[in-house]
C-alpha cells in the first residue's frame, strides 16, 4: 500500500472514531481544568502553576505507565505548555483506578491520567499500517488540546 493510500486510510479511521475517546479525553481537559484554573482568564503565572503541579505529578504519573518524556513552553499570548507523554508500560484499569483513589486530593493527576487513558484507548483504535503509536500530547492553553502522535516505522519506500 502507498503512503497516499495510507494517509488516506488514516483520515478515515480517525474521522470515524473522533467522536469517541479523542473527544472525549479534549472535553475531560477542557472541562475540569476549567472548573478548578480558570482557563477563561489564565494568566502566565496560572499555567506555570499548573505546569508545576503537573511536573510535581510525575512519579504518580509514571506509576499508571505514561512518562512524561519532554516540556515545551511557548512565551506566547496566551501561553502554552505542552507534556509529552509516551506509554512505556500497561498497567490495568483496575491498578490506575487504585492510583487515583489513594491520591483523590490531586485533581490534576484525575485530569491528566484520564486524558492519557481516553486517548490511548482512542489510539488503540485505529489501524495504520506502518505507523506506530509514539506518544500522547497535553497542551496547557487556550484552548487545552490532546494530540496522539504516530510515527511511521515502516522502511522507506524507494522513489
């Protein structure tokens, strides 16, 4: 199969699973930081909080199996920061719902690991020939956005 026609599948696999887990781990993101930051509002020095409080998660974090693997910040108006995670381990539903239950003071560690959850199980869906699931993206800003990134594993093709 050619990357035209694989591209093209991928399109349509992930047109037809968009309303399921994508949306649902954006709209988690996008509701609760709502609730407890203010979004509408956030200031520079909001988000470096967060992104302090998400720093400060990562050992609890790594115990449901994503690492968050790199930061970038964009001094921008408004500003962003964006965690990449990637899975390096599966960890049962069961394991990761005990996680959250022994820290249910850390709303944020809910928020993050509900999202990561929602788009594995997103990504778990497609099927993209040689693309690979590489990692899962949460973007601190306005708006908050969720990306999954796949990579192309295959051999390259000669042109």
């Amino acid at each position: 199969m050619d990357l035209k026609n694989s591209f093209k599948n991928l399109i349509t696999d992930t047109s037809a699973l968009m309303g399921e887990g994508y949306n649902n781990a954006t709209d988690l993101l996008k509701d609760t930081l709502s609730k407890f930051y203010d979004v509408k509002n956030i200031t520079k020095e909001k988000l470096a909080s967060i992104t302090n409080d998400t720093i400060a998660l990562a050992p609890i974090i790594e115990k449901t199996g994503y690492r968050a693997k790199e930061i970038n910040i964009a001094v921008s108006v408004p500003p962003r920061f964006v965690f990449h995670f990637e899975k390096f381990a599966d960890v049962s539903k069961v394991e990761i719902e005990q996680i959250l239950e022994e820290n249910t003071e850390k709303t944020l560690l809910k928020i993050i690991v509900s999202t990561l959850v929602s788009a594995d199980e997103f990504q778990s869906k497609l099927s993209l020939g040689s693309f690979k699931f590489a990692e899962i993206d949460i973007e601190l800003g306005v708006p908050p956005e969720v990306n999954v990134k796949f990579m192309n594993s295959g051999q390259p093709t000669a042109v």
